[in-house]
C-alpha cells in the first residue's frame, strides 16, 4: 500500500496545481465507481434509499460544511496521527481511518455510509498529497468538497 501510495503521489506532483485539482476532481467521482456493487447489494439486503442531506440551505451545503468537515475528518485526524508514535508516517493509514470517519459521519443510510467512504478516500489522500503546506492543503480540500456539494445540491434541485 505504502509503496503504491508513494508512485502515485510522485507521478502526481510531477503536474501543475491545476490538474492536480483537475484529476482530484474527476477521481472522486470516478472512486465511487468502484463501490457501486456494494452500493447495488445493500440495495438487495437493505432496500433503496431515498434519504440523503437536506437542500434547503445552500450556504450551509456548499460553504459551511466542506470547510467543518475538512478541519474535523481530513486535518484533525492527520495532526492527531502525526504526534501518535505508532500512527506517525503511515499516511496509508491515516488515509484508511480518515475515510471510515467521513463515511461514518454520513448516516443518511447504508448505501450514502460506502459512498461518502469512498469520497472520503479522495479527500483524505488530497488532504495528506497537499501536507507540507497545510494552508493548500486544508483550502484544496475544502474547494473539492464544495464543488461536489454543489453539484450534489444542484442535482436535488434537478436542475
């Protein structure tokens, strides 16, 4: 894992900021492809969901939350692992339990629980790639967040 992590992150910052940002948009709408069969089997066991967050305050939505749930699921829990011994430099790791927490968090149902999981993946591998400057990294993060809320809330409007 550490090494696979290690060749992506260097082909990675071989780009300009902007296609970083380009590609970490589109892959983390592309990761999601990758949980749709355990999306479509809880389906099956559970039924279909239709619940999902509230769009009536799009500031909330859209401004409010990515910047919150970027400091308390992507930068606490770096800081916190970094002065943890055992936890410090297994960034693999604390990618894992960044996106378990993220997921965790967003309860609307089982299938939104594996979904945000897997945006959560992107977000926490974005958040740890950006760490030397954590000022881009927490605002490169949070951008991310908010572009996909927004999408998300345009969507329930079904525009």
């Amino acid at each position: 894992m550490k090494s696979l992590l290690w060749r992506m992150t260097l082909k990675l910052k071989r780009k300009p900021y902007w296609i970083q940002m380009c590609i970490f948009f589109v892959s983390s709408f592309l990761i999601v492809l990758s949980v749709i069969p355990f999306i479509a089997l809880s389906f099956v066991l559970e039924g279909e969901s239709t619940e999902g967050p509230d769009s009536s305050s799009w500031f909330l939505i859209i401004i409010l939350v990515p910047i919150l749930e970027t400091f308390i699921h992507q930068h606490l829990p770096f800081k916190l692992m970094q002065n943890w011994s055992w936890a410090k430099n297994k960034y693999g790791l604390y990618i894992l339990v960044s996106a378990i927490v993220f997921g965790l968090v967003h309860t609307y149902s089982f299938q939104y629980i594996i979904f945000a999981f897997s945006v959560g993946l992107i977000l926490a591998y974005m958040y740890f790639f950006y760490s030397k400057n954590p000022r881009i990294s927490f605002w490169s993060t949070t951008l991310i967040h908010a572009l996909r809320n927004l999408i998300a809330f345009l969507a329930a409007l079904k525009l």
